[in-house]
C-alpha cells in the first residue's frame, strides 16, 4: 500500500490526495504500521549542485565532456561503485537522480563534492558557495 501524506505538528498524518485518503482509510485504527519514509528531493538544491558542477567545469580545462565531469568529480568525492570485469576494475559514479536518494544523502555528496571542486579550483568552499549563488 502507498500513498502521499505530510505529518503535522501534533504528528497526524494527513493524506496529501483524494486517492492518497481513500488508501488510508482502509487501514484499521489502532493497528501497528511499518513505514519506509521518504521525503521528497529539493528541486532548489538539485539546481544548486548543478550549478556547483556548471562552475568546476567551466573554470578547468582537462576534461572536454560536461557528463564526464559531473561523473569524475562525484567519484572523487567517493560516491561510484565497482565491478570486477574481465578486464579489472571498473569504476561508475553514483547516480543524482531524484529518485537514487534522499535530501539527506544528496546533502552529503553536495558537501563533498563541493570540498573536491573548491580544492580542483583553489578555492575555499565557502568561496566557491559564495560564486555558485551568483552563477544561479
């Protein structure tokens, strides 16, 4: 069973959508639930990163694709996954997609790879938040 609620103040839940209500009104009253919460990506935030990845990527000169740097600048912050290949290892960067995290993790890989691009550009983070504002 899934449906869209928000919390309020008094902790309630409360359905979001007319589907969203019909779902949990089926559900018995003072009966145990388990939940998997999930709090949907800050659209703000995602542009922010973008912005961040916009930035490095116009301010170096080594790599010549855009994807090719957003993926290499996440793996150097330390979010890919490996592959053993025939070949050996095979490096892949972590996804961004909306649906690939939470606001909390994406914070975290915001946070780290902003520290890796500040240092690419020699820059202090804070230097490097401080443009990507203006750059948005």
């Amino acid at each position: 069973m899934k449906f869209t609620a928000e919390i309020d103040y008094k902790n309630k839940i409360n359905p979001l959508y007319n589907s969203d209500y019909d779902v949990l009104k089926k559900l018995k009253k003072n009966t145990p639930l388990n939940f998997d919460v999930t709090q949907p990506r800050n659209y703000q935030f995602h542009k922010k990163a973008m912005a961040l990845f916009n930035l490095g990527f116009e301010n170096q000169e080594k790599i010549n694709s855009f994807p090719n740097y957003r993926k290499i600048m996440t793996m150097k912050a330390g979010f890919y996954s490996t592959e053993i290949t025939d070949k050996g290892i095979a490096y892949f960067a972590d996804s961004l997609s909306y649906s690939s995290m939470d606001n909390n993790k994406f914070a975290e890989v915001y946070s780290k790879v902003l520290d890796v691009i500040a240092k690419e550009l020699g820059l202090g983070s804070s230097e490097v938040d401080e443009e990507i504002i203006s750059f948005m």
